[in-house]
C-alpha cells in the first residue's frame, strides 16, 4: 500500500473553503490525484473523473454509511431502483409540472421589491427551491421552513465530519418524510395523485418498496434538488450581474438560454463533489489506490479542466457543451436532469422578463458557500424592474 502521509492537502482549511473554485484550479495543477485525511483520494481532472464515472464496476456508487437508494448502488442492484426514479422524470411529468414551476416562480417575484437591493439567497434562490419541490412531491407549505433548515444544518454537519449529528439529522429529516407516508396511507383511495403517493405503489422484484428504501429515494432527490437549485439561482444571477453583455444578449434572444445556464454552471459548479469506492486496485493519473478506498470527484475541477475546455472561465457554450458534466455521467447520470432544467430556464425566464437590469450591490461584497455546499452564502444585488 503507498504511503499517504503526510496529507496531499487539507480540504477544511480556510484557505481551501474562503474560494474554493481558485483552489480547486490550484489543485488540479500541482496534486491532480491528492489524498486527504478528510476526503481520502480526490480527483480533480476530467479525464480521471471520467475514468471512474464510466468503470462503475472499479469505482462503486457503494460509498455510502447507510441505505441510499438509488445513489449509493451498482448495477444489476441499481437497474431496477433506477427505473422507478426515471419514471417521475419523464417529459409528461415536467409539462405537467410546468404551470405551477412558472406560476411558483412568478410569485416569488411579486414579492421582490420593484426596485433596488435584494439578498438572493434567502430571499429568493432558497425559497425558490424548497416551495418547487413541495410542489413537484405533493407537500404542504408548512413543510418548506422546516426543510429549508434542515438543508442548513446537514451541510454544516457534513463539513466538520459531525457522524452523530448526521445521524441525527437524517433521522429528523425521515420523521418529515414518514408524516407525508402515513397521511397518505390513512387517506386510502382519497389520497392525492402526486409523486409521494405514487411511490407507495412502487414495486421491485415484485415486492413493494419498503418505508426505508422509499425514505431514502426521497432524501436523495431532496437533498440533491434543494441545494444545487438553490446553489445554482445564485451562480446565475452572480454572473449576470457581473456579465451585463450576457444579460443583454439572453434578453434579445441572441445566446441559447439552456446552453448559456449549462456553461455558466460548468464555470461555477453547483454540486462541488460525487463519493465512489474502490473495488480494486487501481492506477489513477501516477497514483496506486488499493481496493476499498473512498474517492471524491470534484466536479467543480473536472469542469474547469484546462485540456479539455481551454481557459476555464471563458464562455465558450457551444464549444464547451459536450464536454460538460454539469449533470454527470455514465450509469448514475442525474435522473432528475429534465426537472432541474425547467426549474432553471423558467426562473432564468422570469428574472431577465422582470428586469431591466441587474448589478452586484458595490458595497456588499459576496459571501461564498463553503463545503460542502457551492454557490454563496449571501449575495446582494440591485435589480432595476419595469
């Protein structure tokens, strides 16, 4: 086994968290295959974050501490989990859900000021996302507060490593999720038809799905949709701001919408980080990693890769987009793809519709999100609407 001490690097330092984009570029370049006490093996480059995203059977999505259903599977297991989630993505399911992501979206607007300052994050990019997929599972409002929290308080306890106070979360968080279950069963045939109501009559092998396995499919979707939505409302809206010409070019049709979102978010990533395991030994870059050890793929490099996109923060939409792995790759590409991209071209939409135009506030700078989360904490801007 190699040696691996000292540490390639120390993901929590603040050095690391305060820009992690810069640091990650850094990396890239002097350790792109780094060992950390924290993380174990990261991979920073494309064509090694490729590697393990197309040989699922070296690199295991089984990296998880307990059950995640579909995401912390491999195939035959994962194949018919996955079948089940594909089935609440589909284009009927988004055209469906169209109206009420639109309609969701033009009232967060409504209650924006006309003009001048607003804080995006918490007035906007969050609730944005928590009442979207309220909507998209059939859950009531009181649950979006609750939810918006939990989302807070997961991801500190995730960067100081906190395992009790992980497990103490996503026990609250399957309390939320059990509430949805049983109202449902007790309302029988009156329940409502919506996406948590379909999944308890879901079934695998024949058998249905078990109040845990159904839990853990809805904290996967949930955990994922909150944070990078969110994540992702900040990362647009920040480089309109700071891209006056690009706003401008959106407005008059004269820039592809989907494509622009995709390039933004492959220059900024909203989703730092994927887990895989070793099942063997493997050679990656010139690095020897045994069998049983956990990996990072750090999306947030991978998708700033110099030999594969040039200057990394170049917009570069249509040389860039098929190189990008903005929603991954391989077996375990984001099933809910199609629902994150109506979320993002319907708020885009609404923003550059509602807005003559949009600037950072001088005097407010930026604050970023730290890991595990990407994006920004806090982000003021001034929107002039008509």
């Amino acid at each position: 086994m190699e040696d691996r001490s000292p540490a390639d690097w120390n993901p929590r330092s603040q050095e690391i968290l305060d820009d992690q984009i810069k640091a990650y570029d850094e990396m890239r370049k002097r350790c792109p295959v780094a060992y950390s006490d924290y993380l174990q093996w990261s991979l920073f480059r494309h064509e090694d974050v490729m590697q393990a995203l197309m040989d699922h059977e070296t690199f295991s999505n089984a990296a998880s501490r307990h059950l995640s259903v579909p995401n912390a599977m491999d195939p035959p297991e994962h194949t018919p989990y996955r079948r089940i989630v594909e089935k609440y993505f589909t284009q009927e399911h988004i055209r469906e859900f169209e109206p009420i992501c639109r309609a969701n979206t033009a009232a967060l607007f409504d209650d924006l000021p006309r003009d001048g300052e607003v804080e995006v994050m918490d007035t906007f990019a969050q609730p944005f996302a928590v009442r979207n997929q309220c909507a998209f599972m059939g859950w009531p409002d009181s649950l979006r507060e609750p939810l918006r929290q939990w989302i807070g308080k997961n991801q500190r306890a995730t960067r100081a490593g906190d395992r009790q106070a992980m497990a103490e979360i996503a026990l609250e968080f399957d309390g939320y999720i059990r509430e949805q279950l049983t109202v449902r069963r007790d309302a029988g045939q009156a329940a409502t038809a919506d996406a948590t109501t379909r999944l308890l009559q879901e079934t695998v092998n024949g058998q249905p799905l078990s109040d845990e396995e159904i839990v853990s499919i809805i904290r996967n979707w949930t955990v994922g949709e909150l944070g990078t939505i969110a994540a992702s409302v900040g990362i647009l809206t920040h480089y309109l701001a700071e891209h006056p010409e690009l706003q401008d070019a959106l407005r008059q049709g004269r820039e592809n919408l989907s494509e622009a979102i995709d390039e933004i978010l492959r220059i900024h990533a909203p989703l730092i980080s994927n887990r895989r395991i070793t099942t063997q030994a493997v050679t990656i870059g010139d690095r020897e990693i045994p069998a049983g050890e956990r990996l990072s793929l750090i999306w947030a490099s991978a998708n700033r890769d110099e030999a594969v996109f040039g200057d990394p923060d170049e917009f570069q939409p249509q040389r860039n987009r098929d190189n990008n792995l903005l929603y991954g790759a391989g077996v375990h590409v984001c099933p809910g793809e199609p629902l994150a991209r109506l979320e993002l071209e319907v708020f885009m939409e609404t923003l550059l519709a509602k807005t003559r135009h949009i600037e950072l506030t001088p005097d407010a700078t930026p604050e970023r999100a730290q890991y595990p989360a990407s994006g920004f904490a806090s982000l003021y801007v001034r929107m002039q609407r008509d």
